[in-house]
C-alpha cells in the first residue's frame, strides 16, 4: 500500500499543503532534537550526484569554526552513493547510533553526522528505502518532504540547499 502511495505522488504529484503535511508527519514519527543548544546550528543538504563529498569537507570544516553542525544523512538513491554509503566506507566507523550517544559526541564536539535509525524520522527511513525500489526517487515532493522533515527534527538555524543539475545529477 505504501509504494502505491508513492506511485501515486510521483504520478499525481502533492500539493504545498500536501508536501508539508507529509513533511511534519515524518519529522514527528521519530525524536525530535530539542532546542537547546547555545550557539548556531547549520547543516547542509545536498541534492547528491556522483562524485558528491560535500559533507565530508563541509561539517568539521564549518564546526571548526565554531558554528554547530548536526546532520542526519541517508543513504544514496538511485546510482550515487549517499553520505552514509561515503562514511561507512571508513573501518571501524559506525554511524548507528543512541540519540544518547550523538547528544553527548555533539555535545563535546559541536558536530554529528548520523544515519536515520529507528528513533529519528522513522517514517523517512522507511520511505527513503522504498523510493529507490518504487523507481519514484526523482519524485520532487518526496525529495523535498524527506530532505526537510531530516532538518527539522534537528532544530536547525540554518541550512543550505547544494543543488546539482546537469550530467551526473539525480535532477
């Protein structure tokens, strides 16, 4: 039933009300970050393409300047390898992680990349998954409802919107 619902958006498209119901209701099926935090949270999104690391560049580069980076990344779609598919590739690296454990590396070092897992936008996770089966990837108002629902779980201050076009691009 889900992926005919998804068949639907990517054949029918949503509405803007539609895009930020959906949008609201994966960022609430999971933990929300509470806001916290003193200072300015930023994360990035990146709309991907082969040969995409702007993440892996970007957040200790920008924590290193003392503005807090939190980003909840995916895997990749389509043909491109996502952050997490990126950082995995790393020995010994686990991005699976307790909210209570990010809470505390974020905490003692102004930056976290995490994966979803089954306590954050859970319902973005699953669908994220069943997009790229579905063949409903490139689906913009799935694309925007999973990027925005990442952010807002995070309370962000901040984002930037890195959006590829052309060969090698998802768009």
């Amino acid at each position: 039933q889900i992926s005919a619902l998804l068949m639907a958006i990517y054949f029918n498209s949503m509405t803007s009300d539609e895009v930020a119901n959906l949008t609201f209701l994966m960022r609430d099926s999971g933990y929300i970050f509470p806001k916290n935090v003193n200072g300015f949270i930023a994360d990035k999104h990146s709309s991907g393409g082969i040969g995409d690391k702007i993440t892996l560049i970007y957040a200790p580069l920008v924590a290193s300047m003392g503005v807090k980076v939190l980003k909840i990344s995916g895997r990749g779609l389509g043909c491109t390898g996502g952050t997490v598919d990126k950082l995995e590739s790393i020995p010994n690296l686990n991005l699976d992680v307790s909210i209570e454990k990010m809470t505390k590396i974020f905490d003692k070092v102004g930056m976290f990349v995490a994966q979803q897992n089954d306590e954050m936008v859970t319902a973005d996770k699953k669908l994220y998954a069943l997009r790229d089966v579905t063949g409903t990837v490139d689906s913009i108002p799935l694309i925007a409802a999973s990027i925005m629902c990442k952010k807002l779980a995070t309370n962000t201050d901040g984002i930037v919107l890195d959006v590829k076009s052309g060969k090698g691009a998802i768009l």
